[in-house]
C-alpha cells in the first residue's frame, strides 16, 4: 500500500503542521474567513472520486465520503496489470481559514496518510479543484450519495459497491478481460485492460 501514501502525499502536498507565520486579521477579515469556511465545508460534505497513476502504472482510484459531523471515510482500489487490492481509511475533516484540512486515523492496512492540506478553488460544483500548499494542484469529481445503509465502519468496505461507483465516473482502473482463448491446460486467457480517465483511447476506424 505504499503506492497510495506516496501518490496522495505529491497531490496534496500532505503535511504534518500548519505555517509558523501568524498574520493579524480585522474583525471583519476573521468573519469573513468564518463564513468562507462554512460555506465551504457545506458543499464539501458528500462523495468525491479521484484517481492517480505513477510511472510504475500502479493505478489508484479513490472515493472518499465527507460527512457533516467532520468525519470521513476513504476507500480504495490500486490496480495494475495482474494485481488489485483494496483499502479503507477512516478519519476526521474540517475547513480553516478557507484551507480543507483532513487526516486518517484509522486504516485497514495500519498505515496513515499524513494530515493534506488544500485550498479549494471556488466555485463547487461537479468537481473539487484543489491546490496544495506545495501547488499542486488536483481535480476531485463529485460520486453519487452513498444508499441509506452504508456501512461506514473500518472493515465495511463492500469491493462489488465501490467498483460501481468508480465505474460510473471511468476510474475504475485495471481489470481483466476474458480473450476467448485457452492455454494449453485449457484454462482461460485474459488480457489487462485500464479504465480510466487518465488515458484516451483513439478509436483506429475513425479518420482525422
């Protein structure tokens, strides 16, 4: 699960503390950044999908479900070619400053993603634009509502719910297809194929 802590460390410039710098605000200024934060975290609260993929073609697709309690819970799929594994983290999320801030405090594979801290580029709609404090900077797109009886606990994650939800936005990642051969054994012979955003496939038939 390495491949999942590096990729969301360089794109949201994961960090473990604030500036040291301390600016002095008017009254008006800290109602302001007040009401920015409120706002903000209203249209935050709800399913988001990313998805990333390194050089390695190690492909990470992402939902995470912000929750109006400032609680959250993040899973995950990381595929490549001949190999899938899912993952779930749960933690706590908030809005400072007009910065969007959260940090895992529980995973099923016992690692933690440092605490990310963005800036979220208004308005909000179907995507989340984000830009780290390093600039990096990423786009989140917004999934459907999770059903009435989500399991939202560590081990709830169900593989079959949030394959479809990745699918329905093209982030899915890789999957194996059947080719309609057989080996010599006469066991079936698939191919590895990438669902995602990420690429464009060029349809041959077409002509420029």
């Amino acid at each position: 699960m390495k491949y999942v802590i590096a990729a969301m460390v360089v794109m949201c410039g994961a960090n473990t503390s604030f500036a040291l710098d301390r600016p002095k605000f008017t009254t008006g200024q800290l109602e302001a950044l007040d009401q920015r934060d409120a706002d903000l975290s209203e249209k935050i609260v709800g399913a988001w999908l990313f998805e990333t993929m390194g050089d390695n073609f190690v492909h990470v697709a992402q939902r995470t479900i912000y929750k109006k309690d400032g609680t959250f819970v993040s899973d995950y799929r990381i595929s490549s070619a001949g190999e899938i594994n899912y993952r779930r983290a749960t933690g706590i999320w908030f809005t400072l400053m007009g910065w969007f801030c959260e940090e895992e405090t529980q995973s099923t594979d016992g690692q933690l993603i440092p605490r990310m801290v963005r800036w979220v580029d208004d308005p909000i709609g179907k995507e989340l634009k984000t830009t780290s404090r390093t600039g990096v900077k990423a786009v989140l797109v917004r999934g459907d509502s999770p059903a009435k009886d989500f399991d939202y606990s560590l081990k709830g994650l169900s593989e079959k719910e949030l394959c479809s939800s990745l699918l329905s936005e093209k982030m899915l990642g890789f999957i194996a297809e059947e080719t309609g051969e057989k080996d010599a054994d006469g066991n079936s012979l698939c191919r590895w194929i990438l669902k995602s955003r990420l690429i464009e496939i060029k349809d041959p038939s077409k002509k420029k």
